[in-house]
C-alpha cells in the first residue's frame, strides 16, 4: 500500500500547480488578445512561448521550499510536453481533453445528452457485481 505523508503531498501539489501555472501564463499572459505571441509572430515567437516556462522552472530550483521546486518541476514537464507535441508530430501526440474525450479541431465529438446507456448510466447492471473490499 503507498503512503503519503505530508512532502509527499506538498510535491504533489508542487507538481499539479507548477504544471497548471505554466498552462496558464503560455494561454493568458504570453499570448496577445489577437492569439500571436508577445514574442512575435511565427514559429520562433511560439517557440519562445512554450520555453518561457521553462526557464522560469530551472530558476525555481534554486529556491528554497519543495513546495516551489516541485512547482518548477511541473512548469517544466508541461512545457516541455506541450514543446514535444508542438514539434514532433511524428509521435501522434494530440490535443484530447480528457474531461470531454473531444479533439482539438474535431467539431463533431459526440452529443452527451444521447439515450445511449452507458452514457446515460442505464447500461451496468451493479446489482450483480462482486467485490471484495
């Protein structure tokens, strides 16, 4: 069984708003309100955009307190994800939001409100599950 205690918790949530704060400044701050970066137009200005985070995470571990060098940790495995999915796209990485399963682009992902059953919950019997607890 794992346990957690109290810094394996704190790197936690280090990791999880080092990762949301770096989604976050490349979206809202590094990015104008006509969707060009404040770095300039094209691939070098969206470049830059994605490794701005970046070096402010490897400066992040400089300081003290896991809580911030675990933040950085997460700015930089998000940008550098984001950097690998903008660049190579040989490896099939896409832009799926796990919440809605819908692809970027993709305006025909499905309709929620749908009679389907295992959308809709009526299509599992739990009654005649087992489970051992």
């Amino acid at each position: 069984m794992i346990k957690f205690n109290k810094s394996t918790l704190t790197e936690l949530a280090g990791l999880g708003a080092g990762s949301a704060a770096s989604a976050y400044v490349k979206q809202k701050v590094l990015v104008k309100e006509d969707g060009s970066s404040v770095f300039g137009a094209g691939r070098t200005g969206a470049l830059l955009t994605d490794i701005a985070p970046i070096a402010v995470g490897l400066a992040m571990q400089g300081v003290k307190g896991t809580f911030a060098k675990e933040a950085g940790k997460g700015m930089i495995a998000e940008s550098v994800g984001s950097l690998i999915k903008a660049n190579v796209p040989q490896l099939g990485i896409t832009g799926m939001d796990p919440m809605i399963g819908e692809m970027e682009g993709d305006s025909d992902a499905g309709d929620f409100s749908t009679n389907e059953p295992l959308i809709n919950g009526t299509g599992y019997d739990y009654s005649e599950r087992e489970t051992d607890f």
